[in-house]
C-alpha cells in the first residue's frame, strides 16, 4: 500500500472526528472508534484517570464524595419533591 492511503482510509467523514462526549461534555468523543479520548466513555465503565493529570484526579475525587453524601441522604430517607 502507498504512503498516505491507510491514515485516510480510516478517516471515512468530513468534518470533525471527535464530537461532545456524552459523559464529560468534551469535544474528544472519536466517531468512528466510538470512545472517548478524554474520559474513556466506551472503554471503560470508571473514568479514565492518570495519577499525573492532577485536575481529573481532584475531579473524580469531589463526584465519589458526592455520591457518598447523596447515599447517605437516601438512607436517611430524604424526598427530593
Ligand atoms: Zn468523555
């Protein structure tokens, strides 16, 4: 095979690869691969996480203590209405 032809081959639409992720809201959702480069939706149910990116870290970190928090109110038996 020639030199350019594979890379596009794979590249099938114009416009845009990555679309708004469903999960993160970022524009890194690969239309073809179907998997999100930044949060890892479609690979894997738990977010993609690296102990260098400090940011994801500290955000992964504050939605576990919600969901804590949120738990904790449901056994108590808190109504949202
Ligand atoms: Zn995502």
């Amino acid at each position: 095979m020639s030199k350019g032809t594979a890379a596009k081959g794979l590249k099938r639409n114009k416009g845009r690869l990555h679309i708004r992720c469903r999960r993160c809201g970022k524009a890194a959702y690969h239309k073809i691969k179907s998997v999100c480069s930044s949060c890892g939706y479609g690979n894997s149910a738990k977010l993609r996480r690296y102990n260098w990116h400090k940011k994801t870290v500290s955000k992964i970190r504050i939605i576990a203590k919600i969901k804590q928090h949120m738990n904790k109110r449901k056994k108590s038996g808190f109504k949202l209405d």
